[in-house]
C-alpha cells in the first residue's frame, strides 16, 4: 500500500511540473489537455487516499470481523489500487506526448520568428499603414562586422541561445532574467523582440498573466514593425482568456486579426473567437 502511494505521490509531483513544461508553449488545447489530465490524477490519488483510509479501518477492526471476509475486503481493495497503478501510467504517457508535441510546436514558432526576424524580411503591411522611411530601412538592413550570415553576432546568438536553454528545460524564471539580461545588453539586436516575446510566454507558463500582458504589450509598443507583434498579441489574448477577462481577450484577437489578417496568428485567433462565441 505504501509502494503505491508513493507511485502516487511521485506521479502527481512529475505532472504538477506538466504545465510549466507544457505551457513550453502557446498552445491552448495542449495546455487544456494538460490540466484535465493532472485533475484526473488528482482525482484517483484521493481515490487512493481514500482506500488506504478504509485499509487502515478493517486493519482496526480485525479482531471484531471474520478472518475470510476480512481478507476478501484487503484483497479488492488490492485490485482497485492496481487499477489505479494502470490508469496513472496511462495518464503519465498522455502527458508526455502532449508535452512532446507542445515543445515540438514552440521549437516551430522559434525557427520561424528567427526566419521573419532576419534582416530584410517584414511582415505583411498592415492596410493603409504607412511604409518606413527608406533612410530607417536602409540603416536596419545594413550588414554589421564579425556577425553571422543572419546579422547577429557570435556573441549575441551564443548569449540569447543560453536564454533559450533555460525555457527549453523549463526554468522559466531563469528565462526570463536571461533574457532581459540580453535585451540590456543588445537592445538593437534583431533577436531582441523574440527575446521580449519569450518573456511574456515564460510569464505566461508561469501563470503570472498580469506580466505575461505587460511583456507582450512592451514588445508591441517597442518593436511595432517585428514580425514577432502577431505571436505577441496572441500570446497576450491567451493570457487575458487564462485570467477570465474574455472581452479585452477578444478585442486583442479583433485587433491582431484586422491589423496582420494573413498571419498564421490571426488563423489562430479567428478559431479562438468562433469558439468564443
């Protein structure tokens, strides 16, 4: 009985850690998936809990209770904790493919922000939006000495990459103060407004909504023509939803789908309304 409990315990301990690995990322159905698996966990520990209490009871009132029947109770409640044993590795595995296709998915985003993020490449202009200055876009395209092919620096991809490695494993908090480590020291970087962007999504996995909106909105009031201002705005919407504000979630995702109505964000955010509706 103790063996099992334990199992128990230590299952529950690995998936109260689920969402900050899953939150890895800005999925919603992953992160539902996530949170209904953990509750059924939660819900069979007590379920054992339960058992162990009603095992500790006939253990008691052994003396006043035929020895056959006795043994027949200990001997189901057995089988219910085997059962249990079954239904928490199977959850246990659930959640570990969920997780995987989380983090599958985030590594996606990372690769194509750092594709929109290079030097030359834009989002699509919002209509009626002005186009930038040519003297601006000359001198934010202009090649930098000792960097890479991409326009960022040894030094600085090394540094943002080590950032990187913290959410990678879940150190979200670490994330974060690397990252803003990165962004004072680099604050013109091109890797600057994903490094914003992944301080909201590292608040966000952590469940602090009020910073996780804070970070995004700073990324769009300080880099409004990144490619990352979609991803942000969605990721903001997210966050209003999770803290229960779905008519400032709403108006975020009215706004990212006027504003970039082609990008896969505001796919995204169309679907979250319909659902919302």
């Amino acid at each position: 009985m103790r063996t099992a409990a334990a199992a128990l315990a230590l299952c529950a301990g690995l998936f109260a850690a689920g969402p900050a690995s899953a939150g890895l990322f800005d999925d919603e159905i992953a992160r539902k998936q996530i949170a209904e698996q953990q509750k059924r966990v939660d819900e069979l520990r007590q379920q054992n809990d339960g058992m162990a209490g009603r095992l500790a009871k006939l253990e008691e009132d052994a003396k006043a209770q035929p020895v056959l029947a006795l043994v027949a109770e200990i001997e189901k409640l057995r089988e219910e904790i085997r059962n249990l044993r079954g239904q928490v590795e199977t959850l246990g595995n659930n959640i570990e493919g969920v997780a995987k296709r989380q983090r599958d998915m985030y590594v996606d985003l990372d690769q194509r922000l750092r594709r929109f993020e290079q030097p030359g490449a834009a989002i699509a202009p919002t209509p009626g939006a002005a186009a930038p200055a040519a003297g601006a876009a000359a001198v934010a395209e202009a090649p930098k000495p000792a960097s890479t092919a991409a326009g960022v620096s040894v030094e600085e991809n090394e540094t943002y990459e080590r950032a990187q490695g913290q959410r990678r494993i879940g150190n979200y908090q670490g994330a974060i103060t690397a990252f803003q480590a990165f962004i004072a020291k680099y604050p013109k970087s091109t890797l600057a407004p994903r490094a914003q962007y992944w301080i909201g999504d590292s608040h966000f996995n952590l469940r602090d909504f009020k910073n996780a909106i804070a970070s995004q909105q700073k990324l769009v009031a300080a880099y409004p023509d990144s490619s990352s201002v979609p991803d942000a705005l969605l990721n903001m919407a997210s966050a209003q939803l999770e803290a229960g504000d779905n008519p400032a979630a709403r108006k975020t995702m009215d706004g990212l789908i006027a504003r970039y109505p082609s990008s896969e964000a505001a796919e995204k955010a169309r679907r979250r309304v319909a659902n919302l509706r």
